[in-house]
C-alpha cells in the first residue's frame, strides 16, 4: 500500500484510512477481527472520535488492538469548545484508548469562523489541546470540518494548526468547490497533513465506489479516511488502495461528465453558462449547493437512491448558508424567464431553466414549483 508524508509532521500514513464511526455497528470482537485484518494488510491509520457512542468507539478500539500501539498512527477527536471540558474529554479519550498518547488530536466539527474564535479564545478548547501536547499526551494538534471549508481555511491562516480534515469526493466537488480550490492548495503551502472524509459522499457515491476511491487518492491528502463495519467492505477497500492508479486529466473529465449520481441536473461549477437577463447561474447554483447539495431534484427514479438523497440533502446543516448566500443576488432565480439560450453552453446537458426554478422554490421561500 501507498503511504505518503503527513504534512510536516514527520509522521507517514498509508493512503487508505480507518474511520472509527461504524465500529458502533458491529462487536467489539468483530471490530477486533477488521482491526487487526487492516493492520495486517498494511494500513497505519486509525481515526475515532470522543462523540462516536459517547466514547464507545474509542473503547472498542481500546480493547482490540492497543498491544500494537506502535504500528499506527492514532487520532481521535474532541468537540467541545471549552477548555475544562475538552481537557477532560482528552483524558477520557486516553483512558478509553487505553494509551498514553494521540498521535494527532482533532478538535471536532468547528463549523464557522466565529466557532473557531470561540475555540481559539482564552478558556476555549485549543488551550487544552496545546496543555496535552505540552504533557505528552496530544504529538500533533488538527482541526475537522464538514462541507464549506471556511473554517478550516481561517484556522490554517493562524498557523497553529498540524492538520486538517475535510470532505471531499466527486460529487461534494461541484457543492463545496472551495475546498479543492482554495483549501487544499493552502494546506500543501503551510505543510499541513490533509485528511480526506467521505470519499464515498456519505455512501452517496456507492454505485461508483472504485471511482469514486480512485478520485480521493489521486486528490493531494496524506490519507483517505473511510468508515469500515464488514469483511466484505474492509477486502473492497483494501483491494481499491492496492490496484489505484492516479487519474489522468481524461479520466477526470470523463468521471465528472458520466457519473450516473449526477444526471442531468447537478451544475459542475465549470463557470462557461451566462443569462442574458444578467442573472449569476453559478451563483445561483452554488447557493443551492449549499442548501442541499443539489440532491431535491423533482424526480423519483430508484427508491432507494430517492431515500439516500433525503437522508443526505441537509446532512451538513448548512440550509441557511445557501439562503444567506442566495439573498445577495440581484438579479436571482426569479428574473429568469426560461428563454432557453442559457442550454447552449452547458456541456453537460443541464437543463439550467428546470432547475433555476426549482432553485428558486428552494431558495427564494415559493409555496410551490
């Protein structure tokens, strides 16, 4: 298996991550057999999380595979902003581990700027993360986020920062565009470790999985972080990591225009369509990236897509950040006047005048579409 640099850190991750989230699902003797089956194969990653059964996670893992402490790099992450309860929380995680130390410690779904400062502030969370690493207990200290990376980007700017970890995937590429964009480009400048979630776009993408694992190892992350609960899922896994080929430019373009999650209604971002009554349609669009990731669409082909998409739509709870976004426009989705000429331009056989109205449901408060 592949392993690569871990930002600056000196430590090396292989390229396939285990997620500790669905350990909840199965025994702890269960997650002992995937565990070890994992580190067998090579793997070196093993990520949790204080929350994941308030910490049973964590005591699974504890429980299963610590008499190889040393062949991993361990992560675990703590959500509470202040710096009493994180410290405690912190404790907890170790003593739950059974070990003495994190390799890295995430603080936990630092959803917006201002929850970053609250964090960042005296008596909040980041101060018992820099008392652990003081003591020994925390090597590295990151920051994880779901969705739009502002966040993340702010953190990266204070320079206090190991690590980042963010979605990204194929298909949240044309929802959260900054992330590849703007993120991962400042990662790499300020020798940040990027862990990747979510290749699978929260089992969204599972129809394309091999694609879809393709595309997260060939985007510049240390390793691609995914939750395993089987057998038959940590072989699939193990199998994608070991026969993976970076993507070329055409094999790109080919997984961005044919994937079936994408149909003919989810906008790429490309930026080449124009409204000749000045209406922004990437902006547009965007806004409803944000507000439900494209996922309602005014159709129902395969059940059990239909339903995954409903569960999915509002997943990062970001709903008002596309109606904020939307409410700057002037003109919006309500000048378009479904002309058409706006189709043209569309590579990927959008049908931009269908969905600016159903944008506008959305988005602009409409009784109905």
């Amino acid at each position: 298996m592949e392993y690569r640099e871990f930002g600056k850190t000196g430590l090396k991750t292989s390229i396939l991550g285990f997620g500790g989230f669905h350990l909840l699902e199965i025994p702890a003797s269960e997650v002992g057999s995937l565990l070890n089956a994992y580190l067998d194969a090579g793997g070196n990653y093993i990520e949790t999380a204080a929350s994941y059964g308030d910490g049973e996670s964590e005591r699974k893992i504890g429980a299963t595979v610590m008499h190889r402490r040393d062949e991993f790099v361990l992560v675990s992450k703590v959500g509470d902003r202040e710096k009493e309860t994180a410290a405690a929380k912190i404790d907890r995680t170790l003593k739950n581990l059974r070990t003495d130390h994190l390799d890295v410690l995430l603080l936990h779904g630092v959803e917006s700027v201002a929850t970053l400062e609250r964090t960042l502030a005296e008596g909040g969370a980041y101060q018992a993360a820099l008392a652990a690493k003081q003591a020994g207990k925390v090597r590295h200290i990151g920051i994880s986020m779901h969705g739009q990376p502002a966040s993340l980007i702010a953190a990266l700017k204070t320079d206090l920062f190991e690590a980042v970890m963010t979605t990204v995937n194929y298909y949240d590429r044309c929802n959260f565009p900054e992330i590849e964009n703007e993120l991962l480009p400042l990662a790499r400048e300020k020798g940040a470790g990027v862990i990747l979630m979510k290749p699978l776009a929260d089992g969204y993408l599972y129809r394309s999985a091999e694609q879809a694992f393709r595309y997260a190892f060939s985007r510049p992350v240390s390793v691609v972080v995914t939750g395993i609960n089987s057998r038959a899922m940590l072989a699939a896994d193990l199998g994608f990591a070991e026969r993976y080929a970076p993507l070329t430019r055409a094999d790109e373009a080919e997984l961005l225009s044919g994937a079936p999650e994408f149909g003919d209604y989810v906008c790429r971002q490309c930026g080449r369509c124009s409204c000749e009554n000045g209406i922004d349609i990437g902006e547009v669009f965007a806004s409803e990236a944000y507000f439900d990731r494209q996922m309602m669409r005014g159709t129902v082909g395969d059940t059990a897509q239909y339903a995954l998409q409903e569960r999915l739509r509002f997943w990062f709870n970001q709903k008002q950040l596309g109606l904020d976004r939307y409410a700057k426009l002037d003109p919006n989705a309500d000048a378009c006047t479904g002309c058409g000429s706006c189709r043209a331009a569309c590579s990927y056989g959008v049908d931009i005048p269908y969905k600016m109205k159903l944008a506008a449901y959305k988005l602009g408060g409409k009784d109905i579409y």
